[in-house]
C-alpha cells in the first residue's frame, strides 16, 4: 500500500473539519431528519473543493447519521428508538472501561473535571441547554482521554456522541440539569478511586438514554 501524500493528509484534516461542521449542524437542527445534504451547496459555503465534503460524508455515513440513495444524494437519516437504544449502551461500556484504565492517575484531572463541571452548572443556571449539552460532553471526553487508549478514544469519538446527545434531547426530553450533581459525585469517587466508579460512570450515562 502506498503512503499517502501531504496533498491527501490535508484533505483528510479538511474532511475532517467539514464532518464536525456538519454534525453541528444536525445537532443545531439546520438539517432535519429527513433533509437532503447538498454536497455542492457545503462546498461552496465553506470555500473548498467537493473532495473533502465527499469524505466527511461517506464518514458520517459509515456513522449511521446521513443515508446515500441512489440519485438523490445524501441526506440526514430517520433517527429511530432503536437507533437511540444501541448508541446508548456501546457508549456506556466504553466509558465504563476509560475509568477502570484511568482510575490510578485520574488525579491528575480532577481539576479540569471540577472546572467543567462548574461551566456545566452555571449554563444550567442560565437555561443554555446546548451550553449545558458541549459541557457535559467535554467533562466525558476529559475521562476518555485519560484513560491513555488511542483506539478507546477513536471509537468513543466515531460514535458521534455529541449529536446523538443532542437527539436524546431534542426527541426524548431527557433531563439534563440535574447532571452536574451526578459529575460532583463521579469526580469524588474519582479522588478516591473508589473500584465502583466505573459502574457508577456506565450507569450516569445510560440515564441519558431514553
């Protein structure tokens, strides 16, 4: 197999970046359920060829988040219960498994855990959900990142955590204020590495589920 050129490490870089910008998207409900995605339309909004937009489509495909039909491009797929019911438990056990790797040198990160918990419970006080929704999610990538496993933090990034969080709110109404008080909680069991934080950590996060 021939190494990839710089030409094609920048590509993948930029679709990349176009891939996050659309699931923003979604997530912000520019695009509904349903709705097509233009290829040419994105490129031409952003300023770059349709190459990388090809790309970060036919990644968000192999996601499970947009659908190609044949002749009439890509669009945002119908999100189902059971789309919601699979997402849920596969992230759970991959959280679960971070803090069993990290526990023994999470303390190292209490103190960004406690910062984005405390933004977490300021947006909760002025109403910001999606404040509220980018900061709960930063708290958990914090743990998944310490956890030191590149593929652990791959696969938990492929799962398009944020946008699926963002469709657990959006369709179930599931509660998210009250989630700062159980990372208060986690983040004690973390500094006392208790051998149930990871079950304490899989169970916080299936309480997202609908």
């Amino acid at each position: 197999m021939n190494a990839p050129t710089p030409a094609q490490l920048l590509r993948t870089g930029l679709a990349d970046q176009i891939r996050e910008f659309i699931v923003e998207g979604i997530s912000a409900g520019r695009w509904e359920p349903g709705e097509r995605i233009v290829e040419r339309r994105i490129a031409s909004e952003l300023g770059v060829s349709q190459g990388p937009v090809r790309e970060a489509l036919r990644q968000l495909e192999a996601q499970r988040l947009i659908e190609s039909l044949p002749n009439r491009g890509a669009r945002v797929r119908d999100f189902t219960e059971r789309d919601l019911a699979e997402i849920f438990p596969v992230r759970a056990g991959l959280e679960r498994t971070a803090v069993e790797l990290a526990l023994p040198h999470i303390g190292e990160r209490l103190d960004a855990l406690e910062e984005h918990n405390r933004r977490l419970a300021e947006a909760a006080r002025d109403g910001d959900l999606h404040a509220q929704m980018r900061l709960s999610i930063a708290f958990h990538r914090e743990i998944v990142e310490t956890a030191g496993n590149r593929l652990l933090v791959s696969v938990w990034e492929g799962l398009g955590i944020e946008l699926w969080t963002t469709l657990s709110l959006r369709l179930h109404q599931t509660e998210i204020y009250s989630k700062s008080a159980e990372h208060a909680e986690l983040i004690e069991a973390f500094r006392r590495r208790d051998p149930e934080a990871p079950r304490m950590l899989h169970d916080h996060v299936m309480n997202y589920a609908p």
